[in-house]
C-alpha cells in the first residue's frame, strides 16, 4: 500500500509579503542562483519536521512557512514558524469538521491523539492511513527496546536535498544514520523478520501457556476427587439448601420485630445529619449538570475557533488572488462598467471609498498566533473542567455511599432501640450468622469447579490464537518471499535506469547486486565490483543516487509498496556540466519524466535546476516558474536585494 503524499501549496510569509508556491504533477523551478529555489524545497522539509539552513534572507525577513498537503487523500494544513523548535501546528479534516493540533517533533511519553500518536511523525502516518514497522533501538542488542521507524527516515528517499546529493543514501560514515537508511529500505521492500522471530516467540509462549493450563486442570480435578468435594452442580445444590435455612432464619427474625412493642426514640442527631447531607448531593449533582453545560459550550467554542481559523486563511488566499482584478463588467448583472468615470479614491464596481489592502503579514501571523492559542487554552480548560467533573463525580458517589451506610444505621438503630429486643433474637440472629459463613465458604469451593472450566475455556480458546500464530508465521514466510521479489524488481529496475542515462562504464552485461545485509547497490563488471564511494567524480555520484531514488519510485508504484507519494530533487545535474554531457542530462530528465507519467501520475515530482529541460512529449499536470530576480520572473522574496 502506497503512502499518499500530494503537495498542493506553500505559503511563505516574509516580514513584507506572502508569498505562494503552487505544486501540480511535475513542478519545474529554474532560474540562477540565489533566488530561493532550494529555499522552497527546504521550506517543504522544515513543515515536515526537518532543520532550516538559515541563510541571511531566511534569518532577516522569514516568518512562517504554511504548507498544504493532502495525506492520504484528506487535506491537511501543516504551519511552522520560523522560531519554532519543538512542534509544528497541524490542520486536518474529520468527518464533522477540521481538527488541530501542535504536534512535537519528538515523540511524547504520553500519546498526544488517540492510542498511538505520539508526535509528528507518528501523526503524519496515521493521516496517510499507514502503520510503520518497529525496529530494535540497539541493533546489536536482541533485548533492546522495540521503537517506530520515523517518517524522517523514509522522508530521506523522497528529498534528495543539494547539500548531499553527492553523497550516499545510506550515510555510511554516520552510523546511526546508515542504520536508519536500511530499516527504511527493509520497510519498503517488506524484508524485515523482526516481525517473524516475534511471532515465533509468541507461538512458543502461547502454546507454553495452554500446556501448563491443561495441566493445572487435571492436577486440580485429582485433588477434588481426592478430597470428594464434588462437581459443580452438586455445590450448587448444597448452596441451595444452605440459602432456603438462611431465607427462613431471617423471616423468623423479621416476625420476632412485629411482634415487639414499638417504643423506639428518634436519633436526632443522625436524622438531621442525613437530611444535610441530602441537601449537599443535590446541590452537588446541580453543579455537575451545570459544569456539563459549560464543557460542551467550550467544545463548541474550540471548534468555531478552528473553523473560524480555516477561513481566515482561505479568505486570505483568495484576497491574494483577486487582489488587483480590474473588473470591466458587473460581476452580478454584467453591465459594462469600462466607461464609468472614476478616480482612485473609490471603488470602480461599487463606488465605495477605497480601503487599505490586505492585512500586514505580521499582524496575519499574530492573528494566526492567537488563534493557535486560544485553540490550545480552551483544549487546556476542557481538560481541566473535564478532570474537575470526574472528581465532583467520584465525590458524589462516596457522599452516596456514605448516606446510604447511615440511612441502614439509623434503621439498624431503630429497629435495636429495645434492648429487651435484642436477647430475644439473639439465637435467631446466631442461626443466621452460621447460615452466611456456611454460604460463604460453599461458595469459596463452589469456585474451583467453575475455574477449572474457565481454565479449559482458556486452554481451548488458546487453540484459535496458536492457529492464527502458525497462519501468521507462514504468511510472514510469504512475504519475506515476496519482499525478495521486490528487492530483485529493484535491481533490475536500477540497472535499467543506469543504462538509459548511459552512466558511464556500465553496459547490458554487467550486474546490480543489493547486499541486503547493509542495503548498498554495486555493479559487478567481469570481476570487477564498484559501489557508490568507488564512482570518482562527485557529478556520477549525484548521478547514481538519482538513478537510484527513480528506480524506487519506480517500483513502488508497479509493485504497491509503502514509499510517500512524492520525490523532491533539488539540482539533479549537480557537478554534471550541461555542454560536456547534453545527452545524459537529457536522459536523465526523460526518465524522471516517464515516473510522473506512470500510473496518471502516481509519483508528484518537484524538480529543481538552473536550466529547464522540456518534456520531450505532452505531460499532464507539467508546470514551470522561472525565478530571475527578475519583475517578470520574481526570487521567492521578490523585495530583498541582501546576500
């Protein structure tokens, strides 16, 4: 299963604008150096929990970045200020509205949405619909703690960043990163057998279990035979009877009471106490009804703020678009308006005074603050007035249980007002307290038979989960063949690519080999191996590690496998020289090009480069902006001249 990402936007505010990228299909950026280009990729990266280069332009006039991104085919609005270091604010639609939240960078001890979220990364896969693997923390340690992989470590197979796009995947001099790189292709590719020995451990456990229940339950029956305690239903019968004496002891006791001469002294003290406390727990259960009202006017109040918030950036962004629009026509009826005479001061449509223009972006982003935490502090009070009702609950219950107790007091002291009473019903009241410890322990021993048929339950019920272990490890066998076949799929699909961007020095004959043990690719040529660290020149370097994110991409939409949706290549032709090596640079762009074609676009594509390279044949949803510096080609801040 595919994890769906699709960029739609990206808004960037500066201390004097807003500035807005929009992504299709295929997203050419090209234009010289130093007009924000790898900026906006970096940019995408920050809203997904990355570090930002903070270049001059970045430290003196950037704000906040927003970030518009369906996952898994629900739109989600991912924001993050330019100071913050700890959490990003994530947007998102549910059935009956829009959710918020501010979701940490790094994982919590508590989970911050439903049972399994922790922080963002977790977050972002439960909005793509998928659950990623877990991975030993200490990989050399078979008793170390079992954590996620983090989309951070499949996120870098999808943005292949200009600072280290000449050197490898899998960061083989970092090892802390290397491990990471392979769990994240053991992921994709299904080859990971944590899962298998933890099933076989599982199984052996399970079936440890039922064997040592089953033999419990014969050692119990012999010790019951042994002692001739009976089964079941002959305890049951004993019980029976013991509770037909107990019933006719007490009517015995009760027609001892009516007979007595009522002459009992009302307890004061106690009744005025009851009444009190009568008082109290209704007072109390009004205010806990009160304290429900104001908690679901709360609720109410936090979900208009964050639809309140949701419009606000939409009118803003179609404020964007319409700002300036000249109309020559009425809008409602269509009358020709060009002729009208007007003056700057007022609205050509409608004759209004003119007002200002849109809100400065640094009062937007306060306001945007603001609602942020408004939306928190009332997610704060609901938690707080929620914890505060459950304990007046819980108070009311004991208060209950309190003036129960004491109403059965005051009827016990009533009803034993009389002390001649009470030597009267003395032998009756001994019958009955031998009747209730005989009931009591008939019941003790009435458990074991029942146990020892819950215990055989459990046994058998043991045997489904064993089946469901045994057809879950052959599935596990299955799948590791499976993943095999992907791994296999993968060479061939990045043989095939070297060979179509001619990379030099490979030919038909020679083969990709993919050691599964530390993921990196070689090409075998004769007797001669060579690897990423053995190509040279830091231009075949960029040039075999694009190969090889196309051809993951490549065969994760043939094949379904778990790889985010969208590949980000910042500077492709990175030390390759576009007057020496035309024809590579060319093939290399047809091969990219033939990945967005796949599948209707299957893959979304961001490419970055200095000089455009065209489609060779029509590609839908293909889009460019050229970013010059330029009026008519504007950098990402069109105002800022600096370094």
């Amino acid at each position: 299963m595919s994890m769906r990402i699709r960029l739609r936007r990206l808004l960037v505010r500066t201390r004097q604008t807003i500035e807005t990228v929009e992504f299709t299909a295929v997203t050419f950026l090209h234009g010289p150096v130093g007009t924000g280009k790898s900026t906006v990729a970096r940019l995408i990266d920050y809203c997904f929990g990355g570090e930002l280069e903070r270049t001059p332009a970045i430290q003196k006039e950037f704000v906040a970045a927003e970030l518009v991104v369906e996952l898994g085919g629900r739109e989600c609005i991912i924001e993050r200020a330019a100071n913050d270091t700890q959490s990003v604010r994530v947007t998102w639609q549910v059935k009956d509205g829009s959710e918020s939240m501010n979701a940490p960078l790094d994982a919590q001890s508590a989970p911050i949405f439903g049972d399994d979220v922790f922080g963002l990364s977790d977050l972002l896969f439960h909005l793509c619909g998928i659950t990623p693997i877990k991975v030993r923390k200490n990989r050399r340690d078979p008793d170390a703690k079992l954590v996620r992989l983090s989309f951070r470590d499949i996120w870098v197979y999808c943005y292949l960043d200009q600072t280290h796009l000449d050197s490898s995947f899998f960061r083989l001099r970092e090892p802390f990163r290397e491990r990471k790189s392979q769990d994240a292709m053991r992921f994709f590719t299904g080859l990971h057998s944590d899962r298998y020995n933890m099933l076989e451990q599982e199984l052996a456990q399970v079936t440890d279990e039922q064997r040592v229940k089953r033999e419990s339950v014969g050692q119990i029956r012999t010790f019951m035979a042994r002692f001739e305690l009976g089964s079941e239903i002959e305890m049951s019968g004993q019980v029976s009877d013991a509770r037909r004496e107990l019933n006719a002891a007490r009517q015995r006791k009760d027609v001892l009471e009516q007979r007595r001469e009522v002459d009992t002294h009302p307890t004061d003290d106690l009744r005025q106490r009851l009444r009190q406390m009568g008082s109290e727990l209704e007072g109390m259960e009004e205010a806990i009804a009160d304290a429900k009202v104001g908690l679901e006017q709360q609720r109410a109040l936090r979900a208009e703020l964050i639809t309140a918030k949701t419009k606000a950036q939409r009118a803003e962004h179609a404020g964007q678009v319409l700002q300036g629009v000249n109309y020559k026509r009425c809008p409602q009826c269509g009358t020709d308006i060009s002729i009208r005479p007007h003056d700057d001061a007022h609205c050509h449509l409608c004759g209004s005074d003119q007002q200002p223009g849109s809100m400065d972006p640094m009062d937007t982003e306060a306001l945007r603050r603001d609602l942020n935490e408004r939306i928190d502090q009332i997610g704060d009070a609901l938690n707080r007035r929620g914890a505060e009702i459950l304990r007046m609950e819980r108070y009311l219950e004991r208060e209950k249980s309190r003036k129960l107790e004491l109403d059965r007091q005051l009827q016990e002291e009533l009803a034993r007002y009389d002390s001649s009473f009470v030597e009267s019903i003395r032998d009756v009241e001994r019958a009955i307290a031998t009747l209730v410890e005989r009931i009591r322990s008939l019941e003790h021993l009435r458990q074991m038979p029942a146990a020892i048929t819950a215990l055989e339950e459990e046994a058998g019920s043991l045997q489904g989960k064993i089946d469901g272990l045994r057809s879950s490890l052959q599935a596990e066998r299955g799948r590791l063949e499976a993943a095999d076949a992907n791994v296999a799929a993968l060479k061939d699909a990045f043989k095939r690519m070297l060979l179509a961007v001619r990379f030099p020095g490979v030919v038909d004959s020679d083969e990709v080999v993919i050691d599964t043990r530390n993921w990196e690719p070689y090409v075998q040529h004769g007797d001669q191996i060579w690897g990423f660290w053995d190509t040279g020149s830091g231009g075949k370097k960029t040039l075999f590690n694009v190969c090889y994110a196309l051809a993951l991409h490549m065969i994760a939409v043939s094949r379904g496998l778990p790889v985010p949706t969208v590949l980000v290549i910042d500077s492709p032709t990175k030390n390759i020289s576009e007057l020496e090596n035309p024809a590579l640079i060319r093939d290399l762009y047809v091969q990219a090009y033939q990945l967005a074609g796949l599948a209707d676009g299957a893959v979304q594509l961001l490419l970055i480069d200095s000089n455009m390279v065209l489609p060779t044949e029509e590609l839908d949803g293909f889009t460019e902006r050229r970013m010059a510096g330029e009026e008519s080609a504007p950098a990402l801040i069109p105002y800022y001249n600096g370094p």
